[in-house]
C-alpha cells in the first residue's frame, strides 16, 4: 500500500474536501438541456462519460492515502456533500418533472433527452452517495439513502448490497459479481431479476431467524415500495403521465449506469474456494482498484473499491488505494470503463488478459477454473 500523506488536520481543510463537490455542477448542466433543448441535451452524458475521461488522462493518477483514523470531524466537509446532495437532487427532479412536460419548446425526442441526462446524474451521483449514506450507522443517513434510490425505483439494492453483495462478493452466491467472459448484455438481465430475490429473500430470511413472516411491518420492503410510490405520484401530480413517463425513463438509465459500475467492479475475480462451501475472506485483490484522480473526485472515491470491501465502513474520504502489488488495477478509471463495457468484444479484448494475469499472481496453484467460470445462480437462503 502506498504510504500515507495526508494527515487528519490536513484533511479537515474545505479545500481539500471541494474537488469531491464537481457533482453539483451536472445540475446547471441539466436545467441547460431542459431549457435550450437541442445540442444542450447532451451536456450531461458528455460531461460526465467524456469530460472526465479526459481529464482522467491529463490529471492521472492519485496515490495519496488519507489517515484511517480521521474522524467525523475532520471529515465535515467530505460528509457536507452527501447529504446536501439529497435535496439538491430532489429539487432537481421534481423541478424537471414539472418543467419539462409543459416546456413548449421542447420536442419529445428533446424530453426524452434531457430525462436520459437526469438519469445519469441519479445513477452516477445519486445511487453512488446512496452507496456511501447505506454504509453508515446512524439512522438519518440509511434514510437519505433510502430516498435517493426511491427516486430511481431501486431502493432493495440497500438490503441486496449489505446483505448479500457485501457478504458474498466473488462466490456463486453474489448475483452481481460478473463472472470471467460474461458480456454485460447478459449480464444485465440476469442481475435485474436475481438482485431483486436475492434481496428480498435476504430480508425474509433475518425476519425468519426472529420468527416472523416476510410480511411484518419490520420488513424494510415496506418502506421501499411506500417511498417508491410515492415518487410515482409525486410525478404524476407534477406532469401527468407524461411525468410519469420521464421519471421511469430517468430511473431506468440510473439503474442502467450502477449496473454497469457493478459489472465492471469485479469482473472474473472470485473468492477462492475452500472447501466445504466455505471460501476465503476478502482481500483488496477481491476488486478492480482504479486511482484516476478526476474520475475518483466525481464518485467520491468509489474506485478505491478494493479497499471498499476490505473496509467497508470507512467512509469515502479515507479509502486506500492499492498498488498492482496488492489489487488489480483497471487501465481507466470508470467512466471509460463504462463505455468499453458496452461493447463486449473490446470488453473482453481489455479485460481477459488481465484477469488470466490475475489468476497467475494470486492462484498459481489452481489449475482448472472451469468451475469459477460457471454462470451465477445460487441465490442465498
């Protein structure tokens, strides 16, 4: 691991902490697209897919490490972010959502647009601070993320993510980890529908241990589908059905874009297995590592994700990145990544080589991987 630089009073300083605040300027950005129409409605996915791919190559990589042991405190400015966030987006939205089917001057293709570029903000944005809020302890954050993933119909990723992701990234039993020569076009499918029951029978089985049904007004379920329709409402009251329209189009490229993430996030790389159904705990080589230092700022660090599953409480701003040494690295950072991954062939021609690599730095001794290699299908009990 690289040696540590940044120590906690340093990283209590705001400046330190703006950088990971670039995010909210994709919101001008998409109130630009709604109201100039046109070329405007591509300023959201060019900014967010190109501008920092860009600035990716020209800023590279960073290595500094911040102190594990900073606090809460030193870390104000870095949680400011995301839960400012909510509102902002909440605003966002709705404010697009009352706009926009109203708005004259705007052809249906050009809705369409610009409800395609708000999706991805909630996705790149939105469900990736959903992603830092779920993590942490204290009631009022899960809440913020809870709302975060109702305004992209996605809210049992919370119960699918801690519950099984977390618990079983890089076995049979995680639908998400993407298995070695598995496209994203059939990978998507596949994820949509298993996530979904794996989560849901995750909830069922810890109200079981307690002896309650999947029914009981505890199952967080419950919430989800309150909080999810009452979006749904909420954007019928503010544009009709064709607000409802343009809401379920933004969530579905949101949840588009944190698929992709997924699927890039642990390609090919797996637990071994121990025996007995029983694998290895994880390890930062359990995770695609990527230090681009633009791209990080955008994801409020989720690229370090090696570190996100060795540590998975730290918060976002004193996540380690690794070295080649220590976890596989992605040759671009996310944005790039995302890309590439939708065209399957250039996808494997980046990516196979590297997971082959891996499989000889870390498992020399395994010499048949045909098993590895099977598509995902247990789901956990």
């Amino acid at each position: 691991m690289t040696e540590t630089t940044i120590a906690p009073p340093e990283l209590a300083k705001l400046s330190r902490a703006l950088p990971f605040w670039l995010s909210l300027a994709l919101v001008p950005l998409a109130w630009t697209a709604a109201f100039y129409g046109g070329w405007a409605i591509v300023l959201v996915p060019v900014a967010t897919w190109y501008l920092f791919t860009a600035l990716d190559a020209a800023l590279g990589l960073n290595t500094e490490n911040a102190d594990p042991s900073a606090t809460d405190a030193h870390l104000f400015w870095y949680r400011a972010i995301t839960t400012i966030w909510v509102p902002v987006q909440l605003a966002m939205l709705m404010g697009l959502l009352w706009y926009v089917p109203q708005a004259e001057h705007l052809r249906t293709a050009e809705r369409i647009g610009v409800f395609f570029g708000v999706g991805v903000i909630t996705g790149t944005v939105g469900i990736n601070y959903a992603h830092e809020l779920m993590h942490q302890r204290n009631r009022l954050e899960r809440w913020m993320a809870d709302i975060l993933l109702a305004m992209v119909l996605y809210s049992h990723f919370r119960s699918e993510h801690l519950l099984v992701h977390h618990r079983y990234v890089g076995t049979p039993r995680d639908p998400v980890s993407a298995r070695y020569n598995e496209g994203f076009h059939r990978y998507y499918p596949r994820v949509l529908w298993q996530c979904w029951r794996s989560a849901f029978r995750a909830e069922a089985a810890m109200l079981s241990r307690k002896g309650l049904r999947w029914s009981h007004r505890s199952n967080p379920f419950w919430r989800y589908w309150a909080l999810q329709a009452g979006f749904v409402a909420l954007a019928f009251a503010l544009g009709g059905w064709s607000g409802v329209g343009l809401f379920v189009l933004q969530a579905g490229v949101a949840i588009w874009q944190l698929e992709l993430v997924n699927y890039i996030e642990h390609y090919g790389l797996t637990r071994k297995h121990l025996g007995d159904g029983k694998y290895e705990h994880v390890q930062p080589r359990h995770s695609w590592n990527a230090a681009q230092k633009a791209s990080n700022w955008l994801l409020i660090n989720l690229q370090r994700h090696s570190d996100h599953h060795f540590k998975p409480d730290r918060r976002f701003a004193v996540l380690q990145t690794y070295g080649p040494d220590e976890a596989p690295q992605l040759p671009y950072g996310y944005p790039m990544m995302t890309m590439i991954a939708m065209v399957p062939p250039l996808w494997r021609r980046v990516m196979n080589p590297r997971v082959r690599g891996w499989r000889k730095t870390y498992y020399p001794e395994i010499k048949d991987w045909a098993d590895y290699n099977k598509a995902r299908t247990p789901m956990p009990r």
